[in-house]
C-alpha cells in the first residue's frame, strides 16, 4: 500500500510550492498541499504520519517562520516521519538539514532531504539573474529530479541532500556563519519607496506574515518579515526592496509555469 502524506511548505514566489506539489502528488495523490500561513497547517500535519517540510533555503538557513513551526509546536512532531524539501537559487550546502537537525531534536524521524534548484527569487538584487530559456532549464531539470526521486522514493530509497556532515559544513562555513545575523529573527529591513507607493494594499493581502498594512495611502512594514520576496515580486509600483534599493527583475514561477 502507498504511504499517506501531507506537504506543508512556505513558498515566497512559487517555487517550493511548485516542487512541493509535484513531489507530493506523485507520491500521494490524494496529500493535502498546505502553505505555512494558512491555518490549516498544524491541524494538517497533526493528523498525518508522514510530512513533505518544503521551504526555500535563505542564506543557507531555512526561513524564520518555518523554524518557528517547529520549535513553537515541539510535541507536533514527536513521531513524525518528516522529509526535508529546501529550493535554492545556487547553492546552501545543508538547506534540508537546517529543518531536518531542528525536527530531529522534537522526536521526529527525518526521512530524507531533498535539494532543488530553482530560478532565484531576490528580485531587488542583479546577483543570480538568469535569461527566460535558462529559467526554463532550470526548471525543467527540477522536474526531472522531482520524477525521479519520486521514483526512488516509491520503491523504499530516501534522497540524502544536505543531512551529511561535509552538507553540514560546506553550509556553516560557506555561509551561515557570515549571514547567521539575516535569518536569526524576522527582518525589520524592509524598505517602502513612498515616492513609488500608491497605497493600493497589494502586498498587505499578500504578505503570508500578515506583515503589513496600509497607513495614510502608503505601506507600512511592522518588523516581522520572513524574506519570502512575495510582496516585493508583486508590487505593481516596483516599491519594495529588502537585500538591494532597487527593484531589478520580479520574479514569480507563474511567469513560467501556465
Ligand atoms: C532572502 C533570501 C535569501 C536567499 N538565500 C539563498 C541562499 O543562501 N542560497 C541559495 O541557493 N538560494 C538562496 N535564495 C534563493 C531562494 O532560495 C530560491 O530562489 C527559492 O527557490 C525561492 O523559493 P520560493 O519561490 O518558494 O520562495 C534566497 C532567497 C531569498 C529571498
Ligand atoms: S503593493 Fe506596492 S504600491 Fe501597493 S501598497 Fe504595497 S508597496 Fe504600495
Ligand atoms: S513583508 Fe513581504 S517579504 Fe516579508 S514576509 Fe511579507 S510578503 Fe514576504
């Protein structure tokens, strides 16, 4: 008999929730996918034994509020058997291992960790910035990882990306350690270009963190960013920045996925 599983992940710009899908309906075609932010997502991995964790890796670490869904809620993963999905735009080393470490400390049993590259997201800044057709490559070969771990998956083989001790090394000392100070709380860093904002809420409705508001036809961040790029990729005035001060190419997977 198939396994039963339910995905949960937290996708800024689509990525994950792309490669989280996917994965989960091959494996399981009747698995819930669920976004972090709804609130459906506790209540969803309470009630299955077996959880795809998807989340895009930043600054070789896993976001703020995916760490916090472990840790706020200890007892929810004892006895889960949890597969660890990190997407990236180049390369974290340890990317599943972030959550796969945190989880194995709440009793849970780390199945597997899978690593998928993915176009990048950070939209306000030229580093990484790829042509359409390379977007496309990109893509494609996600899929093709995806097929066949799937595959590998159904007949009793687990992938191992990022959970190894030199994955755990390569993304200490290549990364974490110089940006552990990006991901270590919600950022506060956001910047709104007033000049630019026509106060129209687009991000506010957006924003998985429920981060920001509209005040005096301008928007307001409120400190509790989790660095997804959502709103900076959809603002239609191009008036959020976070990492760079301008916007340089907004990024969303339905740009390339119909
Ligand atoms: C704040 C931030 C930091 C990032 N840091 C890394 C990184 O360290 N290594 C990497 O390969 N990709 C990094 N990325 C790229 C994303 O992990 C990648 O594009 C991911 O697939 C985006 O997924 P999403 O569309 O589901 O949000 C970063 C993205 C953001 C927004
Ligand atoms: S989406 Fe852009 S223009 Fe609209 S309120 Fe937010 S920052 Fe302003
Ligand atoms: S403020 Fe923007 S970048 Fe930060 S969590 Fe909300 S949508 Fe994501």
């Amino acid at each position: 008999m198939k396994n039963k599983y339910c995905a949960i992940y937290l996708s800024g710009t689509g990525n994950t929730r792309f490669c989280v899908s996917k994965l989960a309906k091959m494996l399981d075609e009747n698995a819930p996918v669920v976004a972090i932010e709804d609130g459906e997502a506790v209540s969803t991995i309470s009630a299955y034994d077996n959880v795809i964790l998807g989340y895009p890796v930043q600054f070789s670490n896993a976001p703020k509020v995916v760490r916090d869904l472990i840790t706020e809620n200890v007892d929810l993963w004892k006895g889960k058997n949890v597969l660890c999905l990190a997407t990236m735009g180049a390369f974290s080393g340890d990317g599943a291992g972030c959550a796969a470490r945190l989880l194995k400390r709440c009793g849970a049993t780390v199945l597997g960790g899978l690593h998928i590259k993915m176009p990048d997201s950070v939209c306000d800044s030229k580093l990484l910035k790829k042509s359409k057709d390379e977007n496309m490559s990109i893509i494609k070969r996600a899929e093709e990882k995806i097929e066949r771990t799937a595959l590998q998956i159904m007949s009793g083989k687990f992938p191992r990306d990022g959970l190894g001790i030199f994955a755990h090394a390569a993304g200490l000392f290549g990364q974490r350690l110089w940006f552990y100070g990006k991901t270590k709380r919600y950022s506060d860093k956001l910047k709104i270009n007033e000049a630019l904002c026509t106060g129209c809420g687009n991000c506010a409705r957006v924003c998985p963190m429920k981060n920001l508001t509209v005040e005096n036809r301008a928007a307001v961040p409120h400190g509790k960013c989790t660095m997804c790029y959502r709103c900076i990729s959809l603002c239609p005035q191009k008036a959020i920045t976070l990492v760079g001060d301008e916007v340089v190419e907004q990024y969303r997977i339905e740009n390339f996925i119909p």
